[in-house]
C-alpha cells in the first residue's frame, strides 16, 4: 500500500472534518442529573414553555464555518449536564492583541435552560 496516498487521505478527512474531535466544550454553570433527550432553539423567541431559567452556558471556540458536528458537540455537553433545553448562537467574542489592537473569536454558545 502507497503510504503517501493514506497521508494525503487522513490529511483531507481531517480537514473536512474540521478538526472537530479535539476541541473542548467549555462549560459555566449548574449541572444536573444527565437526561437523553433535550430541545434545541435558536431564538429565544421559540421557547414556548411557560416558565424556565437559564442555568449554565456551554461554548466552543470555532475556526469559521459552524457545521452540524460542532452544533452537535454542544447538545451532547447540554445533555450531560442535565438541561431541558438549549439555546444556541454564534457569536464573535472580541480580545486585545498586541501586534493588531483586536482579535475577533468565533465562539459557537449554547444558553442552557431548565424548564421549571
């Protein structure tokens, strides 16, 4: 077997891949007992339950594109730490730099929520 054809392979799953399975989810908040199924919402219009609190964030820091993977990673920490629900965006978070003044981060964020 050409073992340069299998580097090149590996090389072009990792990039389309985006890299995804060693990046962290960063959590802050509460937990609670895991659960197996939560809902996910992209504006916070959409919740419609009666009464429920944020409890916690979850975020990614992201290269560029969000793909399905990524959304993915931060529903599973969003089940791990027990939330009803999860809300996510895409946000640019902004820090100083000292060769360009500011650097801009894309961070893919998940507001946990409990329903109540």
């Amino acid at each position: 077997m050409n073992y340069r054809y299998v580097s090149v392979l590996v090389l072009c799953v990792l990039l389309l891949t985006g890299c995804s399975w060693w990046r962290t989810v960063q959590h802050l908040g509460k937990s609670y007992p895991v659960v197996a199924t939560i809902d996910v919402f992209y504006a916070e219009k959409d919740i419609k339950a009666p009464q429920y609190e944020y409890v916690g964030e979850v975020f990614l820091n992201v290269g560029g594109l969000v793909t399905p993977e990524l959304e993915n990673m931060l529903i599973e920490a969003g089940k791990q730490r027990g939330a009803s629900a999860i809300l996510i965006s895409y946000n640019l978070t902004s820090q100083p730099s000292s060769e360009n003044g500011v650097v801009s981060t894309p961070i893919l964020r998940g507001r946990l929520i409990r329903y109540l």
